[in-house]
C-alpha cells in the first residue's frame, strides 16, 4: 500500500480541542525543602484534587537565584506528591532545554489571564453513628403482648409470661423468668444472643435459627440462668 492509498483511508484521528483544566504550581522561590514540605501540607488538605492531577511548573516568577534551580529535583518533588509534570514555564532558555530533554513541553510565559486557586479541604468522613439506645421493658410481659426492639436490643427487666413474645434486632435480655417466646437477630443478625435468669422458653430464635420447648426442656440448662446463641448455624445454650 503506497502513501496516496494511506491518505484516502478513512481518517484515523481527529484534532479536538478542549477546555482541560491544567493547574500551575508557580514556583516564588527556590527551596526545595520548603516546597516539599508545604505541597505535602497542601495535599493532605485535599488529596482527592491533586490525585494524579496535571500540572505545569512555571519557574518564570521564581526569585532569589531562580538561574540555579535544581529543576529535576522539582519535578521529583511533585512526582512525590502524586502530581504529574507535562511542561515546564520559564523564559530562560536553559530551562526549556532541560524540559524538551525530560520529555516535557517547554512554554514561555504567555501573559494569559491566570487566578489564584482556592483548595477547599476535603471534608473528614465520620461514620454515622448507628447506635439506638436499648428498648427496656420494667413491667412483666404477658400472655398475648408482643414487644419488639428495632435495630437495638431488648431488655425486659420481669418475668415473661407463656404465650408472651419478644423481638428484637439485637440482643435480647431477660433479668427473670422467660417463659414466652424469644426471638433474637430477626434482621439477620447471627451475633445476636438470648440471656436470661431462668430458661423456660416455648421458643428460642437467632436469626431464623429455632429451638421448641420439646427440645428446649430435655437441654440439661433448662430452668437456669443461660445464654444462647448461634455456633456453626445452630442454637447453643449454655450457663451464665
């Protein structure tokens, strides 16, 4: 294929142009020390804005023996910090020498209008608290009654009644006789546990997991105080 056939192929790339934002770290005097170490307090304010962010390094504004700037020393500085050099601005030829061997553009000043960038920081990620104060119950509950703990623990502080229920996305704690039945970790909480002063259930539930009063009462436990909870997808009672 000669070189008029590759012209009449269709275009393989197009010319764009694009309004990119390209940030300049403007350099005011040559201290590479003090730049380390104020562009690392820079970027922990807002890490996320200077990920991987292009930047050109403009060296036209630079004072106090700006003609001995360790440039490669610079561009290390920044490379550290997560940012990526493209060019390099300046008006001394030596330094557009350098940026053109480093693989970098080299531009003269352009007088183009230019603002100040404000970094706001980047706001702290504090978890939402999830904590819900524990549902407490000082009355005995009675056949019939239905209590339920959502996304929180159940404390019943009297006995519990045969034919009462309790429920609860937590833990549940009975400090008397339970007699009804307890559900625990009815969100699916397979952490959940069951305590109580003296075991009498009808029903013990964790997370979907149950045992009867038939298999309850034959459990060596039963009548004492106990907690139960879940050990391999099966209900484990054992003695407080």
């Amino acid at each position: 294929m000669n070189h008029l056939d590759l012209l009449e192929k269709a275009p393989v790339f197009q010319l764009k142009g694009s309004m990119l934002a390209i940030t300049i770290l403007e350099l005011s005097s040559n201290d590479p020390e003090c730049l380390d170490a104020q562009l690392a307090a820079k970027v922990e304010q807002a890490p996320q804005f200077f990920q991987d962010a292009p930047i050109v390094l403009a060296l036209d504004k630079c004072t106090s023996g700006a003609e001995s700037l360790d440039i490669a020393l610079l561009l290390s500085i920044c490379r550290k910090h997560s940012l990526h050099p493209l060019a390099i601005r300046s008006e001394q030829a030596d330094h557009l020498a350098f940026a053109k061997e480093q693989g970098l553009s080299g531009m003269p000043p352009s007088g183009a209008r230019e603002r100040l960038l404000e970094i706001a920081p980047t706001p702290e990620q504090t978890p939402e608290s999830s904590y819900t104060p524990a549902k407490i119950i000082t009355q005995p509950v009675r056949s019939g009654q239905q209590i339920y703990a959502k996304n929180t623990d159940l404390i019943v502080m009297a006995a519990v009644s045969a034919g009462a229920e309790l429920l609860a996305d937590g833990n549940i704690h009975v400090y008397g006789p339970l007699r009804g039945r307890a559900l625990a970790g009815i969100n699916g909480n397979v952490d959940a546990r069951i305590f109580c002063q003296q075991l009498g259930a009808e029903m013990l539930s964790i997370a979907g997991q149950y045992k009867l009063a038939e298999d309850l009462r034959r459990d060596p436990l039963w009548g004492k105080a106990t907690q139960t909870g879940l050990n391999d997808q099966h209900l484990e009672i054992s003695a407080l």
